[in-house]
C-alpha cells in the first residue's frame, strides 16, 4: 500500500490551506524504508502556470530533497486533467512591465527569470531519479521543468509547444540549449513556429523518455511505493526504467514532426539567415498539410525581434554549457522586457484579446543586429545575478 506523508508538515497549516497551496509536497514511503518525494503543481485554473511563489516552493523542497538520503527519487506532476503546466505567469510579467514604464528593467519579472532558470539548472543537475509526468499542455516553462527530469513521460493527451514567437518572447527556460539538440533543424523551426508536438513527436525529437496511459499515473506511484530503492542514483535510476516498462503501453497519434524532417532541414539552412528563411516559412500557411500550414501560420503572425532572437541564441549557444545557457538567456529575458514587443504581444493574445498585436522590432531589416545587442545587453551591476551555476 501506498503510504503518504506531508513533506513538510506544519501544526499551523489546517488541511484546506494546505489543498490551496501552489504546490503540494507528499512523501511516498516505500518497501525498501527510503521515501519518494512527490510534488503536485497546484493552480488548476491557470493550467498550472508557474508563478515565483511556485518555483520558490520548488526550488526549497526540491533542495531538501537532494539532500536527504533517505529520498530515493522524486515525481514531479501537475493536479489537472488538462496541463501539467501551460508555462510561465505571462500576465503576471505584463503587470510588472507596465508597472516600471517604457525602458525600465521590471524587478519582479528580473527576479522571476532569475530564479525560474536556477531552477530549471537544478533540474538538469538532479542527484537522484526524477521522474517528470507531462500529461495535457506542457508548454514553455512547463517544458522548462520538463526537458531537465532524468524521466519525462507523455500520455496520449500531452500537447507540448514553444509558442514564446506569439508573446513576442522566445523559446527560453534552457530552450537555446535543448532544441539546438533536436534531429536537423527541427528544433529552431519548432522555436519559429511554435508547432505543437503530441505524445510521438516529443518522443522522436527526444524531449520524452516514455509514454504512458494517463489513468496508469496512480498504478506508478503503487509501483514506486512497492519496490525496493538502494539509494543509488544509477540503480535507481534503473529500477524506475523498470517501473515504466512494466506499464501497459499506450496507444498514441503518429508523429506529425517526424515525416517533415526532410521538409524542414531544406527549408532552414544551417547558416541561413531569418530574412531568407522568412518567405519559406510565411509559404507554409498555403500547404495543404495542416499541421504545416498551421506552422507558417504561426510564424507569419509572430514578432520578427522573436524570430531573430531565437536563431541567434541557437546559434551563439551551440557550443554554450548549460550554465553559460541561462545566463544570457537571463539577459535576454530581461530585455524583452524593456523592449516594447513581449509586452505587446501578451496584450494582445491575453489582455485584450485582439489577437493583432503591433510589433515594433526590425530585426530583419538592416541594423537588426544592433537592435538583438542592445536587447541582449547585460542590466545588472555586480556580477551576473545566474554567475555562479556550473
């Protein structure tokens, strides 16, 4: 039987303010006597949208939980039958945009990349086994927390993207880092695009280990709780394969990245740059494959700084660290920020809902360049706020 325990418990907290958490953090006791940590993302109503309160929750327990050696493992879900978690608190970053005005670096959206990319480091550096399950809408920094887990499991129902082009934002949270791995030029045109990838796309482009039937989520956790952990990451590590194999298999949509792979490596050449990409991709939005005219769709109605920014961080990060990833993607965070296109673009999609968004980035035109320098320039005093990840 499955035992859970409160991670943290606190006299002071009655149950009904603990179920309002952001997050909710349980123990699974298991045979072997070592314990599961489990961790619940908690906002249904906003699909899970990471809030700084959220990833500071993560981040304490998280923390806690790599350093006590009687955790074996962590499972890391979302309490919605439609996301996982639909990315970042976007309308919580135009609020703070349009609190400091025009120009200025807004401090809580400074503090929110800041520490939403120290987490999302800790991901990838995890000690133990963690096991991510993406069921529903994973996207931007639902993927964020995602691309970093040792196991990321997709169900049938998992719809993953990076539509930060529609924000007038770009593929951030490691983005520059891992889509630069993805087969060909898939990755930047999913950054240019924001195609969205279901269940087999995500495990062919390598952004998912498994998939799994959603309603086999609870069988997992039994299995977890059953089994018998050394506390040894490799074999853990290893015991949780395991796990995930003895799962019935899921039935799952074919890939509808995969077939274009050719398509896509032609249209986007390895040195190209974005004002001869552009017309390739605005021609997608008359192919009679809707997955792909949906795609140049997209990229037709994005802001073109985005676009340009996205191929130069694939580009300048290619032989980056993770570590050398954040901190510029840090930068250039900030910098939508101060320049009026992410703004805008929330606006537009998510405030007042007009869906024509006014972008004022030239960064196909001819000074682009200096326009994607000033965006990326550092606005930090002191070392930099990310300088000591490695």
């Amino acid at each position: 039987m499955t035992v859970i325990q409160n991670a943290t418990p606190d006299a002071r907290t009655s149950p009904g303010e603990h179920a309002q958490a952001p997050v909710l953090f349980r123990t699974v006791v298991t045979a072997s006597g070592h314990r599961f940590g489990h961790a619940t993302l908690n906002a249904p109503a906003s699909l899970n949208a990471l809030t700084l309160p959220m990833v500071d929750l993560l981040q304490a327990q998280l923390s806690a939980w790599a350093d006590d050696p009687q955790v074996a493992g962590v499972v890391l879900d979302g309490n919605s039958e439609k996301a996982f978690c639909a990315g970042g608190d976007v309308v919580g970053l135009y609020r703070a945009m349009r609190a400091a005005g025009p120009g200025k670096v807004p401090r809580d959206a400074a503090e929110f990349f800041e520490r939403e990319y120290r987490l999302d480091h800790t991901l990838h550096r995890y000690p133990k086994p963690l096991l991510v399950w993406g069921h529903g809408i994973v996207m931007g920094g639902g993927i964020g927390l995602m691309a970093g887990a040792s196991h990321r499991v997709v169900t049938p129902r998992s719809k993953l993207a990076m539509p930060e082009i529609t924000l007038g934002l770009y593929p951030d949270v490691g983005g520059s880092w891992f889509l630069s791995r993805l087969p060909g030029r898939t990755g930047l045109f999913l950054a240019l695009t924001g195609a969205p990838l279901n269940a087999a796309d995500a495990l062919w482009a390598g952004l998912a280990d498994r998939a799994a039937r959603a309603e086999d989520h609870g069988a997992l956790l039994e299995g977890i709780a059953h089994a018998r952990w050394d506390g040894e990451q490799a074999a853990d590590a290893e015991r949780l394969d395991d796990l995930l194999r003895a799962l019935p298999s899921a039935e799952i949509a074919p890939s509808q990245l995969a077939p274009h792979r050719d398509r896509i490596d032609a249209l986007i050449g390895p040195h190209d740059t974005l004002a001869t990409i552009a017309p390739r991709l605005r021609s997608l939005a008359c192919e009679d494959d809707a997955w792909l005219a949906a795609a140049g769709s997209t990229f037709q109605k994005g802001s073109p700084t985005s676009a340009a920014l996205a191929i130069a961080l694939q580009r300048r990060l290619r032989r980056a660290s993770l570590a050398e990833v954040f901190r510029l993607e840090y930068q250039a965070s900030v910098g939508c920020c101060v320049f009026p296109d992410f703004a805008e673009g929330v606006r537009a999609l998510l405030i007042d809902k007009d869906k024509t968004p006014r972008w004022q980035g030239a960064a196909q035109d001819e000074g682009g360049d200096a326009h994607l320098d000033a965006l990326l320039a550092p606005r930090f005093s002191g070392d930099h706020p990310l300088a000591d990840l490695r």
